[in-house]
C-alpha cells in the first residue's frame, strides 16, 4: 500500500494544467471547485476564513454552480449538509479551532449516519492561553469520531487531496466523511506553487456522486438516525471499524490512479523518504514535514544513514504500513505538533508506540514536542532531534521525549 512519492509531474501525464501561485486555503477552495460540489455551507473562523470568501466568490461568479447556505454558526453548517448529502448531493465545508468544538454534536453523528462528506480543517492550536495560532490540536482531540483524516505537506497536495477525498468518501466500500488537515497560517495563509489540474481529466477521475445507500425520497420514506435497539447499535459500530479499516485499501488505490492521471502521488497511507538503506529514521504528519526533508539530506551529506517517514492518513491508522517501513532501522524520532495528556508525549508518538506492540525487535522510539501555537520548528530543532535519534540508536542516554525550542543544548 505504500509507494514512493512522484514530486514532479510527468510530462507523460495527461492532467498537466496551469500552473499558478495561491495560498492554501485557495487550493482547498480549488479543490472544492474542481470537484464539483453541489451544496457548500461554512461559517468563517480563524485561519479558515479566506477559503469560504474564496468559495462565495466562485459560487456568485458563476464559476461554481452550487448552492452556498449562509449559516449563523458551525453547528449549522454541518447540519445542513447532513441533509443535503442524505439527498443526494455532493458537500463540502471547512472549519478551525473553536469552529470544530461548536460542531462536535453534528461532526460525530456525520461518519455513524454514513455520509461522505469532505470537511477541510485550517488546524489551529487550542483556544487557552488565548491563540488563534496553527496546530494540529483541534484536529486530534477528534481523532476518534469516527471520520477519516488526511494531513498534508503543501497546497499542491491539498487541492489534490481534496480532489481525492471524495472518492475515497464516495467509495461503496468505504461511505465515510473525510478531514482534508492542513495546518494553519503555514499553508492557509502562505503562497505556494500549485498547478491546477483541467476540469476535463478532473472528470474522469472523479464522476458525479450517484449515492445507493441512502437517500431521502418522498415516494420512499425512511427514518433516519432513529433510537436504535443496543444489538442494531452493536452491529452499527461494527460496521462503521470495518469500513474504516476498508479505507486504508481504497486511499492507497485512488492516490495511485490520482497519480497516473496526474502524474503526482503521494504514498497512499504513508511517505517514505531516503528509507532504502535508513538505519535511523525521523517520522511527522503535516507541513513541517518539509522542513524534515531538508534536515535529513543535510544529515546525509554528513554521512548519517537517515531516512523520513510521513504520515497521511491519522485516521485510520496505518499500523502495517508504519511497520513495514521502519523494520530495518534502530532509532525512530516522532515529531508532534501537539500533545496528548494522558500520556505527556505526542499524540503520533504514542500511536506509533503501540503499533509497535509485539513487533520481535522494535526499534528505539523517542519522541519530540515542537510547532505548539505557531511557533516555527526550525532546522535546528530537527538538527538536534537528529542528534538525539542517532543517540538513542548507538545506546546512549537520551529522554524518552524532549520539548524543542524551549531549552537549547
């Protein structure tokens, strides 16, 4: 399920397009666009707000014949594509922060009534000490509603991954809302090359939604999301791991017939990077894995065997893949740009933790804290996490996790 990522484009591919300079939110919008959605409604919030001004500027230029529904709130928004996905049509809004905590009620009944709804998230840190700042923390704390999330690097791979996420959602196999998670500031707000893939191929790869599922119909009355008998209620939440779990197959396939259209791939579930012959290995999720790429060629030009992991989609969790990937190495860094506080470490360290369970020879596993309330995580935060990855691999004492830039060596 995992492939190396295709960076550039190939002049073999058929959906070469124009290639243009926007901020992130833009090309979430573009994706939006592109796909083809029939219903939008969003309410504005810290650093989603340009891309619903974007949107309402497509739908009111004509460029984008869909109907957008001006709400009083998040909760709403959601709301009202409940009912227009359960019609038929295909929906899209996008949130941040505060934003997705006054949605939660709608956000968790969205995935267990099965509609494939595509939500961008400008993750943001949390509301206290006050901060409108990126993280990733609004998007963790709802890891575990039920829907898919995808985390992307750059707005290239958000306009694609937009694209991509309805069919993943659409997927008979899957039927599920799907998180489009690019963090906020540092890709909702800063410009980026991106090439606008034409509407033509754009088409072909993702045709219009036709749902079977589950569809509201006068002729055909249903009752949906009635008070379930605890047995139904079994069987429901069952259903919904299981094609969860579906997913992991279905992601992996449509990035890789995303990319022979396209000519850009992505790896499906995860990236990996310089692994090949990697003894040591750095893994992260979201933009600063671009900061990574870099830091791990500099530690190759200092002859240090390191290689990069990215994760995509948190949701489901790609526990083989991840495995596959870091069987040869002896060290593994985890950068997390959030926190979980049960544990006292990062959310994507302790997942990785255990998937690691009852692997003969896992590697040694440290984890890092940095990014929390915008704050940059720069190449000499990775320099030294580097240092203390390849510590760890030669049996040296290290902590088990380190808060970069709040103390230097």
């Amino acid at each position: 399920m995992v492939t190396e990522q295709v960076k550039h484009t190939s002049n073999a591919a058929r959906g070469v397009g124009k290639v243009t300079v926007m901020d992130g939110n833009k090309a979430a919008a573009y994706g939006a666009l592109l796909s083809r959605v029939q219903v939008l409604a969003a309410y504005p919030i810290t650093p989603q707000t340009p891309l619903v001004e974007y949107l309402s500027q497509f739908v009111a230029d004509g460029a984008l014949k869909a109907d957008f529904v001006e709400v009083e709130s998040e909760h709403s928004s959601l709301s009202v594509l409940h009912g227009a996905s359960l019609a038929g049509a295909r929906t899209f809004t996008a949130t941040s922060g505060q934003g997705l905590a006054l949605m939660y009620e709608p956000y968790n009944r969205t995935p267990t009534i099965r509609l494939p709804i595509v939500m961008g998230i400008a993750t943001r840190d949390g509301i206290s000490p006050q901060c409108v700042w990126g993280g990733h923390q609004d998007a963790i704390n709802v890891r575990d509603a039920g829907w898919i999330q995808l985390f992307v690097e750059d707005n290239q791979e958000i306009l694609d991954t937009v694209i991509m996420a309805y069919k993943i959602a659409e997927h008979p196999d899957v039927l599920l809302p799907v998180n489009v998670c690019y963090d906020g500031f540092y890709l909702s707000h800063m410009a980026d090359r991106v090439e606008i893939p034409p509407q033509e191929i754009v088409d072909e790869f993702l045709p219009p939604y036709r749902p079977t599922h589950q569809i509201l119909d006068p002729d055909n009355p249903m009752s949906i999301d009635p008070l379930t008998p605890n047995e139904l209620f079994m069987e429901y939440r069952y259903k919904h791991l299981q094609a969860l779990q579906r997913a992991k197959q279905v992601i992996a396939d449509v990035d890789q017939e995303f990319a022979s259209l396209f000519g850009r791939g992505y790896g499906g579930l995860i990236e990996k990077y310089r692994m090949d012959d990697a003894e040591i290995a750095i893994v992260g999720i979201g933009s600063p894995v671009g900061t990574a790429r870099v830091a791990v060629d500099r530690a190759r030009d200092e002859g240090k065997k390191i290689g990069l992991v990215k994760v995509r989609a948190l949701r489901p969790f790609p526990r083989e893949e991840l495995v596959e990937a870091l069987r040869n190495v002896r060290s593994v860094g985890v950068m997390d740009k959030n926190v979980c506080f049960g544990w006292g470490t990062g959310v994507l360290f302790m997942e990785l933790r255990s998937a690691m369970l009852g692997v003969p020879k896992p590697p040694a596993t440290v984890g890092f804290i940095d990014g929390l309330g915008g704050s940059d995580i720069t190449m000499e935060h990775y320099a030294r996490a580097i240092a203390i990855v390849d510590d760890s691999a030669n049996g040296l004492a290290h902590q088990e996790i380190t808060w970069l830039g709040l103390e230097e060596e």
